[in-house]
C-alpha cells in the first residue's frame, strides 16, 4: 500500500507494526533512522517528487527489494526483470551467484542472477538524491547485547509474538516436525484454534501425524495435494516473485497456500526462522562442540565436504557447459566458493554455522518462500519477533543441538503436543522431551519418514520431458542442449537427477520471464 503526504509517497512491502500514515509521518518528522525499530518484515519505500529515495529494510531481510545504478538513474523495484526492462539494460548472467544457485539453491550476499542489480542488505537504509547512492546496515546479531541464557524468555518472547499476530481467524502450516508444533503449541496454550493446513499425500509422514494432532484437538484440517500441472500453470509466477533464484524443487511453497484459499482476512502463520534456534547445518552432538577447538579448519572442511555431496553435474558434463559456469563447479571453484562461505561464519564453528544460516540461507533461500507465501495469504512466523530472535542468540549450544530448545517450549506449553512422534525420533510413538544421547546416529533414529515429495516422479513424465527438450535451447548460452536430453534420459531409467533437472527448469523459465 502507497500514502502521499505533500511532496512523499511511502509504500509498505511485507508487513510493518504501523500503518503507512504513521511510518510517513515518523519519517518526516525524524528522518529514515526513526524507522529502523519498526517491527515486522517490510521494505519501507520512500519517494519524493524531486526524485529522491529512500529504502529501509527490516533486521532480518526476508522482503526483497533491489536496486540499479545505471545512467545517473535509481531503478528500484522488489522485481529484477521489471528493474532490468525499465532500465533497458542488456542481460548479463552473475556466474559466481549462478554456481551458488546451483551448488546451495541459494545466492548468498546481495547478488542477484544479474551482476549490476543489487538487493538492498537486511537492517539498511539507502538513500539516493543528487544522483548518488550511500547505504547504511548494521548486522543485527551484532546488535544484540550479551545476555544470561533464558530458555523460558524465548519461549514467552514467542507466545507474545503469536498472540499478537493472530488476529480472529489464524491459519497454520503444520507438518510432523518440531517449528510449527512448537506455534501449535504456543496457540493452544493461549486458547487459540488455528485452522490446520497441511500439504502431501495420505501416507506421508507429516500428514499422518497431522492429522492425529488434529483430531485429538478438534482442529479443522485442510489437505492439499499438487500435481505436476499446478508446476506448468504457475512457473512464469514463481520465477517472477522470486527473480530466478529458487529452484524448481522448491515451487511447492507457492503452491500449497495458494490452493488452500486462505481468506483474505485469515493470519497464516509458518514456521520459518524456527531453524534459528536448532543447529541447522551440523545437528551432530558432541562431534559439533569437538569442532569447534578449530574452528577455522573444521569450517573450511565442512563446507568443501558439503559441496562436495551432491554435484549437479558430473566431471564429464561439466565440458558441455558454458566454461564461465563450469569453472564455478570445477574443484578449483568449490574450493574458492567453500573459502568463501567460511568466510561469511564469524565466530566458532557451531556459531558461525547459525551465523551463516541467519545471515545468508533465511535472507536468500527462506526469503523466496516468504515472497511465495505472501503471494496468496498474509503470513507471518512468530519467529522473526525480534525479543525471540535475541533469547535464542544468547543460549548455548546444548539448547539448540538436538531441537532441545523446541522440545522445551513444547513441553511448557502444551506437554500433550509431546505424545506425537517426530520426525527420525528414537521413540516410534512420541516426541521425547530432551534429545538422547547420540540422537543424530542412524541406530537412534528409529521413526521412518515418508516425504511428501514427488518431484522425482514429476521429472520422469513424459509431460516434463516435453517441457525441458522443447525450451532446452533458451539455455543454450548454459548447457548444451543434447546435455539436456541425456539427463533427462538417465533420470527416465533410473538415476536420480531431479536436483539437476529442476535447476534446469529454474533457468529456462527464468529466460522466459526476462524475455524483451
């Protein structure tokens, strides 16, 4: 939504604690910085008749917004191809940013799939007048005082926050896992009744247990299914929110709320950020605080072994493609971009790992899925309540490793929610109140799970084999085409190549979004 008063214009993208009116008129009677304690996910646009702007971002930089310096001119916009058309600027691809979206599924700093369009950082303000750009940002984890560890405060920083954003008709996305059983919780202690969605097929192991957490609390539950057809009517869409960079394995964010039909007037919350307060990359017990005696060794191996994991494309593949990407997939350029993630985590090894995850993975990939949910519903994740982000920052490892810190806040506020088993748990029947033990070893890890996804079965139909030989040549200036086909061809027999085949179908759609 835009205001005007007098001469500015401001518009609110994402959500704010304040009206529009309210933040314009902060604005002008205190300048920019009076707006960087806003609450929310938002980037505050604001502009001027004389051509001056003005963007701040919220702290944790989930609402994208980009910007060009091209001519003397600000091109700015919360969409690359609609800054790239409007500039008349030629594309060119960011091969660095284009090997991370290959290798991580995400970009990482402020890249964009173009080298010129930047995205504003997270907690910053930008200014353009006199034809000249200054910015300033501020880190938000170092913003954050050191504190005694309070595991209760967090979980009373979350009970606030989901209250408060509940509103009179609260929509959850519940799955078997421990981010939105934790908001369940929260709700439920606070006499709220959430209508459930969940997303996959009946023997999933997330709707199962769903299901059963919503007939033991008299919930309405909402089942919703995909098919490979909701992938080809949606694809311009999803590639348009969210500029190219999340893959194809990952459309399903998009999708799921979008067939929901979540009122206009409904709050739908999510569990994203929750991962903050787990040890995301290296849930590994001792073996994590073992590696963090050297930190800089242990980062440095584990994100080469990372890397290293799961190759998109094989060493004789890598000959058909573009040489500027192949040398961004070639050892020497895993080598370069392992260094350079390492970079990014300050800190120990376990804390860096949650630095990078805070700082890199939710501003870059969990943002895109933000921009997916806000298509379709107002979402909001009490997780990115500023006094929760703080309480957790501030706990020690052993919180984190093994989602004790979720089990805790389970069990505070609604100890029956613990009675459902969870995701590779030791203990087939419930959810144990504090991780054992060697929980990350394969013989603790007793419950099976079936995955919702079907993607691997969408990429051997004879309906994306179509799609994918038919527009191979719109990535010509990438991957060979006859490459294309021989993927396509082994996936088809039987080696699993969807991680590669959905990077493929990311850049060609892409290509068909910034078309002239």
């Amino acid at each position: 939504m835009t205001i005007q008063i007098g001469d500015h214009r401001l518009t609110c993208i994402g959500y704010a604690d304040s009206t529009e009116a309210e933040l314009l008129g902060r604005f002008l009677r205190q300048g920019s910085r009076a707006l960087a304690e806003t609450q929310g996910e938002y980037a505050l646009v604001i502009e001027t008749d004389a051509g001056d702007v003005t963007v701040v971002t919220s702290p944790v930089g989930a609402t994208h917004y980009y910007v060009l310096e091209h001519d003397g001119r600000l091109f700015h916009g919360d969409r690359v191809a609609e800054i790239l058309h409007r500039s008349g600027l030629a594309w060119r691809w960011n091969w660095q940013a284009l090997g991370d979206l290959c290798q991580l599924e995400n970009l990482t700093d402020n890249q964009t799939l173009h080298p010129a369009i930047r995205r504003v950082p997270p907690g910053s303000i930008l200014h353009f007048t006199d034809g000249r750009v200054s910015l300033s940002s501020v880190a938000v984890l170092d913003r954050i005082p050191a504190a005694p560890a309070d595991p209760d405060a967090a979980v009373e920083a979350l009970n606030a926050a989901v209250l408060r954003l509940a509103g009179e008709n609260p929509y959850l996305s519940l799955s078997g896992g421990f981010d939105s059983r934790v908001i369940l919780a929260s709700m439920l202690r606070q006499d709220l009744r959430p209508h459930l969605i969940t997303m996959g097929r009946e023997e999933a192991t997330d709707v199962q247990v769903a299901r059963r957490m919503a007939e033991r609390f008299d919930l309405p539950h909402q089942l919703i299914s995909l098919e490979l057809d909701d992938i080809f009517a949606h694809a311009s869409t999803i590639s348009s929110l969210t500029n190219g960079t999340k893959t194809a394995w990952h459309w399903h964010t998009f999708l799921y709320p979008l067939k929901a039909a979540i009122p206009a007037d409904a709050t739908f919350f999510v569990g994203t950020l929750g991962e903050f307060a787990r040890s995301y990359y290296f849930d590994r017990g001792w073996l994590g605080r073992f590696a963090s005696l050297a930190p800089e060794v242990a980062l440095g191996r584990f994100w080469g072994m990372k890397l290293n994991r799961h190759p998109s494309f094989s060493a004789d593949e890598l000959r058909h493609l573009a040489p500027e990407l192949a040398a961004e997939l070639m050892p020497d350029g895993r080598h370069r971009r392992a260094a350079r993630l390492a970079g990014f985590c300050r800190g120990g090894f376990l804390e860096g790992l949650t630095r990078y995850y805070f700082e890199q993975r939710v501003p870059n990939f969990y943002a895109n899925g933000i921009r997916m949910y806000r298509a379709s519903s107002a979402w909001r994740s009490p997780f990115h309540d500023r006094r929760w982000i703080e309480a957790i920052w501030n706990l020690p490892d052993g919180w984190k490793l093994g989602s004790n810190w979720h089990r805790h806040a389970i069990a505070r506020n609604c100890p029956e929610l613990l009675t459902f088993p969870e995701e590779n748990g030791f203990d087939r029947r419930r959810m144990l109140p504090k991780a054992p033990p060697l929980y990350w070893t394969p013989p603790m890890r007793r419950a099976r799970y079936v995955s919702y996804d079907l993607s691997a079965d969408w990429y051997r139909d004879p309906r994306m084999h179509a799609f994918l030989r038919e527009n191979a040549g719109r990535i010509d200036d990438l991957v060979d085409p006859e490459l294309v086909g021989r993927i396509l061809e082994a996936h088809r027999s039987g080696t699993d190549r969807t991680r590669t085949l959905a990077f493929l179908l990311t850049l060609i759609v892409w290509k068909q979004v910034i078309a002239p």
